[in-house]
C-alpha cells in the first residue's frame, strides 16, 4: 500500500536532507531531520533506503520507532499510543511514515529500521518532531475608556503555517463568522475572553485569553498581629496572560504611589505605622482589575 506525496496539515521542514550510511552498502535518506508540525494534523516522514541487492527486499522486516521495551524496538504499529494513527509506505525503497491526528506527545525523535535474521540496521541519527498547539498573542493594548480597550490578537504557532492558513475565532465560546484571518482586531470589553483555531483542526483551540478576574487578597498569619512580626499579604488572580501586580495603601482619602509590583507583599518586621488599608491591582494586556481593601491593625507592645 502506498502513501500520497501530498500532507494533510500544516508542517514546516527546518532541514533539508540527511543522507545516512550504513555497512554493507546500505544507505538511508530522510527526506527532512526537523519537522514541525500543528497539533491536530497529519504528517509524513519522507524516507528512503539503498540496499546492496534487490535479492533482499522478500525478507526484509520494516519498522519505525521512537523507544524500546525490554531491550526491543517497539514498531509504532504495536505501540497503543499510535494505535490507528500510523501508516507504513510499502513501496520498494520507500520508507516514507505517516502520522495523522498528531498529539503533543508525539513530539520525539523517530528512526527507521530494517530488522531480518541475518542483518539489521537502524538508520541513525532519525527525525525529530516537534508537535505544538495554536495560542493567541496579546499585543500591549491601547486604553479607550473606562470599560473598553481595543487590542489586535494574532492566532500563531511555533510552527510557521502556510499564508494560506484559515483560521476560526471565538468570542465568550461563539464562532465569530467571517474572521478567517490569523488577526482578528477588537474592542475588548472586560469581560470576554478570546481563542482560535485552524480551520479544520476546530477540536484543537487554544487556551482562552481573557482579562483579570477579581483579585483577592489573604493575610498571613491571619491572627492578631504584633509589632515586629512577620507578615504576608498575598494578592491573587485569575487571568491569561498571566497578570502583574501592584500594591497601594490608602491614608485616608489620598492613596500612596505604588511601591511593589509583585504578588506579595512581604513585611519582614511590621511596624505600627504599617497599619492601615491596602489593596492590590492585577494587570495583563487585556485589562486590570481592582481588589476590595485590607485593613492591617498591628498591635503594640
């Protein structure tokens, strides 16, 4: 059974040719040593392979793997994590290995082997693959108002996809119909949340991206505290990508310019002067958000 010239998906082949030598005259030709490709679709593996002789072809066992078990090559073919997903070509010399509705855990290096009782041979060093998903990048946002920014998402991959790509949006888990392209510009509102997929690989989306929910702030320890302890004040929220943070403490109506700009505020060594309200900011491209405040009362001695 032979296989299509032709792949199903989307790959990109960083290398070009790698011709290997084995004894005897044997020889293996991968057609490309790094393939990347889109989680989802399906690739092959361009190979080739000189024998000495055509009289060997008839007793000639083929196999590509990526392990072994036991001190045994595992044929994919065997191996449950591909089961139904791979194809031998059979063709004389032909070696060519297809790998359709690829996970990410199929990211390896796969080799070929000829294995028959009287000689075996690995073709070494193999192919790797790199499987990767589609993600949606936020480029820094542009502030319309209170509520509304408008931002310029792109749908991207670590593989680079054909320019002909089509491309599925989603707004709050709705189609957007009519955004095929791998830009899709908007005026965000602050509460909805984006993703993407290739057309035709729509069970593969990408992670939502959306702005900071809530953040909450904890205190600890959450007992009395007493001048010149220890104390934490944790804020934390959820948001993708992923927030930055930016602490304030308000005296009376006035509120102090940010002096931390992380998740936690640690005092190593609270002071009565310390006491007082605070709260924090979570920030991403998307949006921030405000926390309710935290009263501190720090006990003195």
């Amino acid at each position: 059974m032979s296989l299509t010239a032709a792949t199903r998906g989307f790959v990109v082949f960083l290398l070009s040719v790698q011709v290997v030598q084995g004894q005897d005259g044997w020889g293996v030709t991968y057609t490309s040593t790094e393939i990347c490709a889109v989680k989802g679709s399906t690739v092959e593996i361009g190979c080739s392979y000189t024998p000495p002789s055509r009289s060997y072809f008839s007793s000639r066992k083929q196999i590509w793997f990526t392990k072994m078990n036991n001190g045994e090559f595992v044929d994919l073919r065997s191996d449950s994590d591909y089961a139904g997903r791979v194809q031998y070509s059979y063709n004389y010399n032909d070696c060519t290995l297809r790998i359709s509705d690829l996970r990410e855990s199929d990211s390896a290096e796969y080799k070929f082997r000829i294995d028959q009782e009287a000689f075996k041979y690995t073709g070494s060093p193999g192919v790797t693959l790199s499987v990767t998903g589609v993600m949606v990048h936020v480029p820094v946002q542009v502030q319309m108002s209170r509520h509304f920014v408008k931002a310029g998402l792109k749908c991207q991959s670590s593989c680079r996809l054909p320019d002909s790509s089509s491309y599925v949006w989603y707004e709050n888990e709705r189609v957007q119909t009519g955004r095929t392209s791998s830009s899709y510009s908007i005026y965000y509102d602050a509460g909805d949340s984006y993703s993407c997929a290739v057309n035709g690989h729509e069970n593969h989306r990408s992670p939502s991206v959306y702005p900071p929910k809530l953040p909450s702030v904890s205190v600890s320890p959450s007992a009395e505290i007493e001048e010149g302890s220890s104390v934490t004040l944790t804020c934390s929220s959820d948001a993708n990508p992923a927030v930055k943070y930016t602490w304030y403490k308000r005296i009376g109506k006035p509120i102090l310019p940010p002096f931390k700009k992380v998740p936690q505020l640690v005092f190593s060594s609270i002071h009565s002067s310390d006491s007082g309200q605070y709260y924090c900011i979570a920030e991403n491209n998307l949006g921030k958000k405000t926390s309710k405040d935290i009263f501190i009362h720090v006990k003195c001695e």
